[in-house]
C-alpha cells in the first residue's frame, strides 16, 4: 500500500483484481483510517450508481467493493448500515429503477442493508457559489459516518468524477442541473458542505475516453483512500495522467504549497485517454438547451426515437435508454472449470457451479460472468431487454480486460 503524507493523508492500493484482493484491501484501509468507537451509529454507503451501466463497463461502484466494505463494517460490530444513492436526471425522469438494474436492492435484501433512494427522501436546501439553492437528501446529515464509494473515470465536462463529482447524486432529482449554471465553483461549493467521513475510489475496473457514460473500461486494480475529497481526486487525477491546473475545480480548490510538493511527484501511472469535448456538446449542454428535455411536454420527443439517437451520434447525449427489463431464466453452464474461474475473480456473492448450475436463488443476476465470458462458458436463457445494448456497446472493450 502506497501512502501519501498530505495534509490529509491518501493512500493507493495496487494490482487489485479479484473479491478476495478486494476484501484485504477494504480491511486494510479500515485499519489506516478508524473507524468510530461507537458500533450503534448510523453509517451511510454512496456508492455511484448514477446509470444503469454495471461496473465492468468502468461506469458504477463495484458490487464487489460494496459487499466487501459492508462485510468488513459487519466483522467490526456495526449494526446499522444503509446503501443509499439518487441516480442521474434523465433516467430518473423516464422512472427507470437504476438501484434495481445495477442489484442494489438485491444486494441490500441478501446482505440485510437499508436501501435509499436520494432523490425521493425530505431535503435541506444549501447555497451554491453562485448564491442559488439546491435540495440535498436529508439522509447524508442525518447520518453519523459517511462513507464516499465513488467510481475512478473520465468525464466530458469536469475532466474526472471521482469522489468530489460523486456528491452530485446526493442532489435530489432536476436539482443536479443547477450545479451546472456555475459548475467547477459549484463542485467545490458541494464538496465543502457535504460531510465525507471516508472515501474509497473504486479504480478496479476504471472508464477513460469520453465518460462519464460513453467511454471505454480500463482495466486498473487500485483502491484510493483518503479523508478528504479533493485531495483523493487530486491524487488520483495525478495517477491517471492529469495535472491539478487542468482539473478546473481542484485548481479552484486551491491547495497548500506542501500539499502541492507531494502532488507534483506522483507519476502518471496508468495514463488515461482523456474525455474530448467537442463545440456541439459545449453548446448544447447549457442548461437553456437541456432543461426543456425534462420538461413533461417533451417526453415523447426525448424519451425514444430519433431525436435522442441523435444527439447520442454527435456527442451531446451520452445515453439512450431502453425500458425493458432482464428477464433471465437460468444459466446454462458449457465450460465448469473456465465458469468456475470466473466466479472466483469476479462474482460478488462469491457463488461456485453447483451441479452443474450457478445457484440461481443465491444469484444477484448482476451479469458480471457473463460480460467477462470470452470463452462462451455460460449460456443464458431468457429476455435481455436494455442489457443487450450494453452487451453490443461496451461487451467488446470488457472482453478485452481478461481478467
């Protein structure tokens, strides 16, 4: 484990593949950063769940690193732990159930773990930099410890979201938008008002390219930990390959000159292709082009079609969404040791093959097998609905992870 001797100390976990890797990692950053005596308090998880797209497409929160982190609060003694997220605007305006999709609410049900959904709780209001007010859930105060599980990944418009960027689901439904009339000030306004108690990036499986939706998955194998936001972003911004000047708000952030001396010697270690923004986007992303989308009246527009397949084309929408849902009816195994081996890296609820089948009662159905499947071990029968887009869209860049 690498350490970095900031003002608030920041450390790197390399060559992180499988659960168990996962699990000594999250049980060793348990150690460097106590956790409170008291076993009663209410601990808060936010993962980032803010699409429908799993974690092997370098977009969400792990459910590996998920179950890992409430496994190890579980060994110590904490009783009451809660999972809690609110998802994107556009795919919460359509009613597509994200924490369903991504297994959260099986995750939660199995592991017996409150599920919150931030965008639908009672708010506080706070004061943006630029004086205006957004509602953020009541659930993120209430909370006695609040651990920050964000994703490690690029994106079009802030450079990298990371943990500081994460917050934004904390914002309740079309409130994220407002984030964007002043945006870099914006973010380091929310990162200065939520309390983060502890943050664990997920850099497993990272997104470089044009993320935060629409990038490629990047096989990486590190946890980052650290207290404080901006300095875990800071850090991590240096291992991707980024300066600190050219992630706008950490820059505006601003940090001490012997924070800045430790910054300036870590190395670009996995050098990101980075986000590429072109004029269309930077145009039509303003909020006077995107709040008419989510307005009632132009949901038919919006929603399906044309219209949202080509903004898709020319980069201004980074998501098409699909209703349908998974309807999966049993696997069928082809290949039981290459199935197996699978399982071991990669299965959250750490399943084997069992007469011959994956146990499907004891199954999250997350999908993360079969993404991962390049040797055709598993055979699936049923209905893939809005997953055989993401199979056609990112199934050739996860293959390609070999694991």
């Amino acid at each position: 484990m690498e350490l970095y001797n900031l003002s608030k100390k920041v450390v790197v976990e390399r060559n992180i593949f499988s659960f168990k890797e996962i699990e000594k990692s999250i049980s060793k950053i348990f150690d460097l950063f106590p956790l409170p005596e008291n076993k009663n308090i209410r601990i808060l998880l936010k993962p980032n769940c803010n699409n429908d797209l799993n974690a092997l497409t370098g977009n969400s929160t792990d459910l590996r690193v998920i179950v890992c982190v409430i496994n190890e609060l579980k060994k110590r003694g904490y009783k009451e732990i809660i999972l809690a997220e609110g998802c994107n605007c556009g795919i919460n305006h359509i009613g597509i159930d994200v924490l369903e999709r991504l297994r959260i609410k099986s995750l939660g049900e199995i592991l017996n773990v409150k599920i919150i959904d931030l965008n639908k709780t009672t708010y506080r209001k706070i004061t943006l930099a630029d004086d205006k007010f957004v509602k953020i859930s009541e659930e993120i105060f209430k909370a006695d410890f609040v651990i920050n599980l964000p994703k490690l990944k690029t994106h079009v418009e802030a450079g990298i979201s990371i943990a500081t960027k994460n917050l934004m689901g904390c914002l309740q439904g079309l409130e994220k938008r407002r984030i964007h009339d002043n945006f870099f000030p914006n973010i380091v306004s929310l990162g200065n008002q939520i309390r983060i108690n502890l943050n664990i990036v997920d850099g497993i499986i990272a997104m470089e390219g044009n993320g935060p939706g629409d990038g490629i998955a990047k096989k990486v194998g590190c946890l980052v930990a650290g207290n404080d936001c901006f300095l875990v972003d800071a850090v991590c911004a240096k291992l991707m390959g980024y300066e600190i000047n050219e992630i706008k708000y950490l820059k505006i952030k601003g940090f001490s000159r012997e924070d800045l001396d430790v910054l300036d010697k870590i190395q670009n270690t996995y050098n990101f292709i980075k986000a590429k923004k072109n004029l269309m986007s930077s145009v039509l992303l303003k909020n006077i082009f995107v709040r008419p989308r989510y307005w009632r009246a132009f949901d038919p527009i919006f929603s399906s079609g044309f219209i949202p397949d080509f903004l898709y084309k020319i980069k201004v929408r980074q998501d098409v969404y699909i209703k349908d849902e998974v309807n999966l009816d049993a696997f069928e195994i082809l290949d039981v040791n290459e199935c197996n081996r699978l399982l071991d890296i990669i299965c959250p609820m750490e399943l084997k093959v069992e007469n011959g089948n994956i146990p499907i009662d004891k199954c999250l159905k997350c999908m993360y097998c079969y993404f991962l499947d390049n040797k055709k071990s598993i055979k699936i029968k049923g209905e893939f609905g809005y997953l055989q887009q993401h199979i056609d869209r990112f199934g050739k860049f996860i293959h390609k992870l070999k694991l």
